[in-house]
C-alpha cells in the first residue's frame, strides 16, 4: 500500500531515514537523540520508532549509530548520493 505524504514525512529527515520495518523496538534511538526528534507507535501487536518532529534534526547520526539493526540511514546512501 502506498503511503500517504503525511506518513511519508514520519520516515525521514532532512539527515536521515527510517525503515520501520527493521524496527524492532528496543527504544535505544529515543534515548539517543536528544533533539526529540524520533517518537513511537506503541501498542499492543502494533510497535515501532518514528519521526515526530523532523524540524528539530541536526544530521548528527547518533540514531544511525543507535540502531543495530540498522533501521536508519544516512539519507542518499542508500541510493549511493552523500
Ligand atoms: S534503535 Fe532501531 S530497533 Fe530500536 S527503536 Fe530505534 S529504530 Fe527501532
Ligand atoms: S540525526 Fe541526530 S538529531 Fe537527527 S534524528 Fe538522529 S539522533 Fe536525532
């Protein structure tokens, strides 16, 4: 299904980007941006990271680094622009 622009925008960054389908919840990205960038969808079956205020993001990777299940990235390198 696609998804909707205002879904889209709970998926990135300026910096970064999110694949919240590697999520697994764990929370260590909240506790490491202290920008209060990233939030979480946290119900019972239903459980994942997202971003809430993408304004507030300052490109300093420590999500990226966060992560070991490498949920986020650097946004381009994906697609090899950096
Ligand atoms: S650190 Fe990774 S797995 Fe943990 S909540 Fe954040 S995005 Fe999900
Ligand atoms: S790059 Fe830094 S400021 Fe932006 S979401 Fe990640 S930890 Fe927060």
């Amino acid at each position: 299904m696609k998804l909707r622009l205002r879904d889209r925008d709970k998926l990135r960054t300026k910096f970064i980007e999110l694949d919240t389908q590697k999520c697994q919840a764990c929370w260590k990205c909240l506790a490491g941006c202290k920008n209060n960038v990233i939030g979480k969808v946290d119900i019972i079956i239903h459980k994942h990271a997202l971003i809430k205020n993408p304004e507030n993001c300052t490109g300093c990777l420590k999500c990226v680094k966060a992560c070991e299940f490498g949920a986020y990235s650097k946004k381009g390198a994906q697609r090899g622009i950096n």
